[in-house]
C-alpha cells in the first residue's frame, strides 16, 4: 500500500530537483571553458581544477577523445606541447585544431588518469579583405569621392570572415537603421540612396564584425554631393582711377563647391588674365575681379566671362565695349536777358561714360548762380540763366569711358530784340513774294486761250500771216500789190494769207513765192 502524496510533498521535491539542476550546471561552468583563437596565430589551454600535489602529478591532453599530447620528451611536437602546469600550448592554429579537449592527470606511482579541465576550442578568421564601393562617383586628388546632386547612388561594402560575419553601415557615426544588416555567411551588405542631397554628404563607414571573435574593422570613404548654379554668371563692371581704368566683375553665385572664372577677349582670343596689366587672375572663387588698363582695349571688342564647376556645367556672360557717342541739338538761339538749356544724351558707352559740360576754353562747368547744371543719367542738360551776349559762342557736351572720350559741340547765338524786328521784315517780304507768285499765276491761267492760239497758229496750222507797215512799202513794192488808196490818203497795206503745209515748208519756199507772183489779188 502506497504512500499518499500532498501538494506539499510533490512542491519540495520538485524544489529539490531544481537546486540539484542548478549545483550541476554550475560545477560544469567551473569545469567546462571556451578559448577562441585565431587561424595562424597561438593559443593556450589551461588546465585547471589540480589537486594540492599538482608538481607529482603527469599531464595529457584529448581532443575528442582522442590523446593528442603528452610530457613524453621522446616525441616532441611543434605544433602542440604541454608546458609544467599542465597546460597546452597550440601555435599556428589551423581550422582542424577546433574541437573539445580534455586535461588529465595522474600521480607519478598511479596508473589512474583524472579528467581535470574539459575545454571547447574554436578557430576564426577575419574579417579580411573589407572593401566598399559608391557609384556612380568621381574621385578627387585627396581622395574624396563626389557624386551630382540629384543622382542615385549606390553603396555596397563586402569582407571574408569564418565562420561569419555582420555588416553595417554608418554615416557621420550615426547607424543607418533603416538598412538591413548583413550576417551569417552573406560576404556583402548594399543599398542605395535615391536623388541624393548635399544633407546627404558625409563620412560612410562599413564596419564588419566576426560573430565568434567578435574582431571588428571598418572602412571609411568621405563622400560630397556637388551642384552648380542654377543661373548663369553675371558680368558688371567698374571705373576705377576715373576715368582710364576699369574693373570687370564676373559673379557666379550659388554652386557647391565655388566654380573657376575667366576673363577672355572674345576677338583676340586670349584671357584677359594673360595681360601684365591685370591685378588678378583665374581663381577658384564665385567672385572674379579684373582691373584692366583702358589703353589695352578697343572700341566694340567683346569680353566675356567664363565659368566652369566641377561637376561639368559652364556657362558665361559677355557685353561689347563702345565708346561714348554724346548727341543733341548743335545749334541754339536764346534772347538776351532769357534762360536757356543746352540737353544731350549719351546712351551708348559701355562701360558707361563719365560726362560734363565744358565751355570753349575745356574748364568744366559746375552748379553756380549763372549756370545750373543737370545730371539725371542718361540725359545731362546745362541751364544759362540771365542769357548775355558774351554767353555766346561754343559749349561742349564731353563725355569719356576707358575707351576714349567724344564730344558734342553746342553752338549758343545770342540775339537782342531788334534782330527780332529784322526776322519780323523777312518774314513780311517773304509773304509778299508768295503773293505776287499767286497773282502772276492767276493772269496767266486768265489768258490761257489767247496763248493757245497762238501756239496754234504756229506749230500747227503752219499759216503765214505777213504784215508790213505802210512806211515799208517801197521796200516790197514789186512784192506786194497795193490796194487804191481811200479817202482818207491813208495807204492800207495788202494782207495776203496763203498756207503752207508745215512739212513742205522750206522745201517749197521758191515754188510758194512764185505762186503769189502770179497771183492777182481781188479788190477789196
């Protein structure tokens, strides 16, 4: 008949069991111990737990049951010995030194063996070979490498390492969690970064781990995003040591890094740069200045100003040099005791041009109580206020840029109030004239009928109409017939019409005279 069990009874031996459990597995942490060593290098295996008379006592030692060492001083190895404590000493380890081995020993006069350590040897190797790539990237001189903004770009990092390996990426010793990690036996780790930023840019590092010797090494590459302006360079200038000198100003603003500028004359088909009168030359900047000498340029050359950046882009920007060209009225009238205002304009210098009045001695005139002058650029205007006759004769517009000055000359006649009444007279005659035109025109068009006639009579009816004076008449008295004389005494002279064929006529002359001669005339 069996013993009932209570709950109380079945709790205590299942506590027994536990501490039992526990006892064991702490006596087998005391006796079991894990070495890892690297292939091709040395280790050492204790032998532990020896007994009070450790120095009578000889050593062996077992890898998987199996005696790979001994004190036995007739069969000396290299590879493996056991030194006076009893412990193993392994050089040049290779993969096939893993395994469990066993310490034992034994008391000179007992041929017993007693198991003192038991411990697991493991062989790793690496990581070796680590290597990372970033494409598509550019390498510069120090070593950095830069991709464009905007591109995708790829990542990948590998190493060999036994018996495996983990694989991260950092950046700026920041983890890139959001990448899977490599592990186990995978040789590479890869991701990619999609229309990369200039926030993007840093120092990428690929660390990789041995998972059994927990050796580590990294590998670190700098990587810069670069990007070229968005806009195009911009060309300006100024005058310096006014008015001979002239600074040229080439900005390209807004690139990472800054870009390389050039000045180049466009015909001449050389830098600007080049030229020993230039203070600075091409330069890495986003800014380019370059004092040029004025003599050393002609009027509508061309210069331009070209940049290059680093990822490929280029652009430029140009203007063409003129010289000034002043222009206005030449020629100005004003009365005595009136203002007057002398304009011109002067809009086609470039670089723009410096411009003054000037009277006919050159002194330049400034603002005073007799002359205002105004200079609201691109118009300049002088004011001669209470005009007299010594204001009278030439005034100089004179504009000057780099290139060379021009003027304009302004011819200012003086006149009084009786050179008014002359141009009053003039003015009269001149309409008088036009009126005698009108008139002479009117009674020619009246007569117009009369001067027809006798254009008729002429040209085109080719009569012939002869009158002679009576006083004539012994002159043509064979020629021509007298009428009987009239009461009157007077002798009237014989008017005799005869036609004549316009084309016949002075070949027929004779014949016509002839013809009359025998003609008797009919009495009136």
């Amino acid at each position: 008949m069996g013993y009932p069990y209570t709950p109380k009874m079945i709790i205590s031996a299942i506590f027994l069991h536990v501490l039992l459990l526990s006892h064991q597995t702490e006596s087998e942490e005391q006796v079991q111990r894990y070495v890892t060593g690297e292939k091709g290098g040395n280790a050492t295996l204790q032998c532990l737990d020896q007994p009070a008379n450790a120095t009578s006592l000889l050593y062996r030692w077992n890898k998987n049951g199996v005696v790979v060492a001994t004190q036995n001083p007739s069969k000396p190895s290299e590879h493996l010995s056991i030194s006076n404590n009893g412990s193993l000493w392994i050089s040049g380890l290779l993969y096939i030194d893993e395994g469990q081995y066993e310490c034992e020993s034994q008391t000179k006069d007992d041929s017993s063996w007693q198991t003192l350590s038991n411990i697991l040897l493991r062989v790793a190797e690496g990581p070796t070979s680590v290597s990372l790539a970033i494409q598509p990237a550019a390498l510069l001189q120090n070593g950095t490498l830069f991709v464009r903004k905007g591109t995708d770009v790829y990542f990948n990092c590998s190493s060999e390492s036994f018996p495996s390996q983990n694989l991260t990426w950092t950046v700026e010793d920041l983890a890139l969690d959001s990448y899977d990690r490599a592990s186990g036996n995978n040789p590479f780790l890869e991701f990619s970064i999609s229309n990369i930023q200039p926030s993007d840019q840093g120092m990428y590092t690929c660390t990789s781990q041995n998972t059994l010797s927990k050796t580590t090494v990294n590998k670190s590459q700098e990587l810069l995003v670069y990007f070229a302006p968005e806009s195009h360079p911009e060309c300006s200038w100024e005058i310096v040591n006014e008015p001979l000198d002239v600074l040229f100003i080439c900005s390209w603003y807004g690139g990472y890094p800054v870009p390389t500028l050039d000045w180049h004359e466009v015909l001449k088909e050389h830098a600007i740069a080049k030229g020993p009168t230039v203070n600075s030359t091409s330069q890495e900047t986003e800014r380019l200045e370059v004092h040029v000498k004025g003599f050393i340029l002609d009027d509508g050359e061309e210069v331009k100003c070209i940049g290059h950046h680093v990822t490929g882009v280029e652009g430029s920007c140009s203007f063409k040099l003129k010289k000034p060209y002043p222009l206005g009225d030449p020629m100005v009238t004003a009365l005595v005791g009136s203002n007057i205002t002398l304009s011109c304009t002067e809009t086609d210098s470039l670089p723009p041009a410096k411009t003054v009045w000037m009277q006919k001695d050159k002194k330049i005139i400034n603002t005073t109580s007799k002359y205002i002058v105004s200079d609201n650029n691109p118009n300049y205007k002088l004011t001669i206020t209470s005009v007299t006759k010594e204001d009278e004769g030439i005034y100089f517009c004179h504009s000057r840029n780099p290139l060379g000055p021009k003027e304009l000359e302004v011819y200012l006649t003086v006149k009084t109030s009786a050179g008014n009444e002359g141009a009053v007279v003039g003015v009269f005659v001149s309409v008088l004239i036009i009126m005698i035109g009108i008139t002479i025109g009117v009674t020619v068009y009246s007569k117009w009928d009369r001067i027809c006639i006798g254009n008729r009579l002429d040209d085109d009816t080719g009569d012939i109409l002869s009158l002679v004076d009576s006083d004539e008449e012994e002159i043509f008295h064979q020629a021509v017939p007298q009428l009987p004389p009239l009461t009157n005494g007077y002798a009237t002279t014989l008017v005799e019409i005869h036609r004549i064929p316009s084309s016949d006529h002075e070949d027929n002359a004779d014949s016509t005279v002839q013809h009359n001669d025998q003609t008797q005339p009919e009495p009136v």
